[in-house]
C-alpha cells in the first residue's frame, strides 16, 4: 500500500462521484427502463449501469493495473476480491429510493488493498453531500459538495461530528439503530432478521432489548456514513455485498468506529462476508454494545452465498 498516493485516489475518486451525481440528477426515475435480479424488489435500472460504464472506463484510463469490481459486473461464483488494489464500486447504492425519487442514494466508490478498506467516498447528490475517508487520514463530511467556493461550498467537517472524545456509548435502550429488510425475503436469514428485529423492538419485560430507536436509510453506504458521523450508534445488515460497504466502512474506521460480523462472536470480518454490524466511534461501551447486540441475535446465524 505504501506505493499508492492513496491522496491522488481520493482525489480522483470525488471527480468520479460528481460526474456520477450529474449522471443520477438528470435521470427521471419514471422514465427510465428498470429489471429485476434476485426477485422483484431487487431492482436495477438503465441509469445503474450507465454510472457504471463511466466509472469503470474512467477507473480503467487512470489506474490501468487496479483491479475493479462492480455491482452491475459482479457475476457469482466468478468474481472475487484479491489483495491486489481493487475498486469496489456500487453506482446508485440505494436504487429503491432512487427509482421513487426518494432522495436518499448515493454512488459508493472504495478501494480496497489487501482486502482492507484503503479510500472511501460516497456522495449523496440528492443531498449534495460527500462523505470520504483515506486510511489513515481521517474522515471528512461536506455539504453542498458540488458548489464551488465562495459560492456556497460547505466546509469539510471531521468525523465524528461530536469531536474528537465523542460520546460514550450506553446501552441498547438508549442507541438509535439502523436495520435494513434487504431484498432476500424468505427463508432462515429472513426468519433471523425478523426475529431480531422484534426482539430489538420489544419491552425489556417481554425479553426485548427495548432499543432507543430503529431506522432504515435503504442504502447500506449512508448507513455506514451516519455511524461513522456519530448520527446513528449502530447499523446491522445481512446479504448486501462488498460494493454496498467497502467505501462506508473506511470512512466509519476513520471516524473511530468499528465494523465486526453481524453474526454473533466474529469480531474480524471479511469485506465480502454479506453479513456486517457496524458501531460508531465512542469513549467508552463500544465492545459492551456489541456484545448486547449479539446477545439479542442469540443463536441466529445468516449465511448469504457468493
Ligand atoms: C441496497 C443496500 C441495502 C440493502 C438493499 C440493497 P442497492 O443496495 O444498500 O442496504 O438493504 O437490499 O442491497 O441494491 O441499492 O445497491
């Protein structure tokens, strides 16, 4: 990793991101031509693999020996992640809320080196909001990302937004927890998911964990986003892939946050493992929160195929 000038990446991974975000803004959702994958809530449109198509071309033209992987490329059993430098790129991470023009998507750009998140930048164009990171370096948020300076452009924060000692973290009655149904709606990964989700919810008399609060962003990078910004304690999914994840997750490691297995007891997980909890980055209560968190999973155990 050394010989990557992992600042120059970054640099053109954000040129990428808002040329993507162009792309994204100008599409009308009820226009454009959409499939199915998995079923019929696994959706991907024409505009998923038009970003795509430039990202990867423009990836290709600037770091021609880089590996790449990419949502609408990926094929099963086929594609891997190696320990060379590789982007795992999503185009349109979020593409349920995009095709109802609900405005929370984002195009996810990471690279990864040895199979570690190295750069992460995810925009929300939506939003005009830029999330990156660099191992290493730190973390950053910016609003009205696009704008130029002077003329609106807003400044780069650090992450965690509460500062460098942020807040400690309590337990589960008080955490605002983010959770996804995913797109696999039957079977055992579902029946843990919705056993999971109930006993989250549920009175602490009734066994439950009485969580704070339950979000769900719809998109798996913002998600990991609002963890690494402190605006969410903790994000747990099961069957979104490396592309959904590999930005957010060295931008949440930059901001001091921590992603272990969304399977209890794994606390080093693979970026292509399909099953993540993510935490922010706090005082104190970190390893005690996930520890509860795993409790309430219990014996559950997702596994999702490659
Ligand atoms: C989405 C993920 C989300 C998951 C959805 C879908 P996509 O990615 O970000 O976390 O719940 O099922 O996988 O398909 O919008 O790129």
């Amino acid at each position: 990793m050394a010989d990557i000038d992992l600042q120059a990446v970054h640099d053109t991974l954000v040129s990428v991101a808002f040329e993507a975000g162009r792309m994204i803004l100008a599409a009308n959702p009820s226009s454009i031509s959409t499939d199915t994958k998995l079923n019929a809530v696994d959706i991907v449109t024409e505009t998923d693999q038009a970003v795509e198509r430039m990202v990867s071309s423009r990836l290709r033209d600037a770091y021609p020996s880089f590996a790449f992987v990419g949502e609408e490329t990926y094929q099963a059993g086929v594609t891997r992640i190696t320990d060379a430098p590789t982007f795992i790129v999503d185009p349109i991470d979020g593409t349920t809320n995009f095709v109802h023009s609900f405005p929370n998507a984002c195009i996810s750009l990471g690279l990864a080196v040895d199979r570690q998140p190295a750069v992460g930048v995810v925009y929300n164009p939506f939003q005009d909001l830029l999330f990156t990171g660099i191992r290493g370096r730190g973390s950053y948020m910016q609003r009205n990302a696009s704008l130029e300076a002077g003329k609106g452009l807003g400044e780069k924060v650090k992450l965690p937004l509460g500062g460098a000692n942020p807040p400690a973290l309590g337990d589960l009655s008080s955490a605002l927890v983010s959770i996804e149904w995913g797109s696999q709606r039957d079977g055992e990964n579902f029946e843990v998911k919705a056993r999971t989700f109930r006993k989250l919810a549920a009175a602490r008399e009734n066994g439950g964990a009485m969580v704070g609060g339950m979000r769900s962003l719809g998109s798996a990078a913002l998600n990991l986003c609002a963890c690494a910004a402190g605006q969410l304690d903790v994000y747990w999914e099961g069957g979104c892939y490396a592309w959904d994840v590999a930005a957010g997750w060295c931008i949440l490691n930059e901001a001091g946050g921590r992603m272990v297995s969304g399977n209890p007891g794994i606390w080093d997980t693979e970026l292509d493992s399909r099953v993540y909890l993510a935490v922010r980055g706090a005082r104190s209560g970190l390893k005690e929160l996930v520890e509860e968190f795993w409790k309430v999973i219990g014996d559950g155990k997702m596994d999702y195929k490659h």
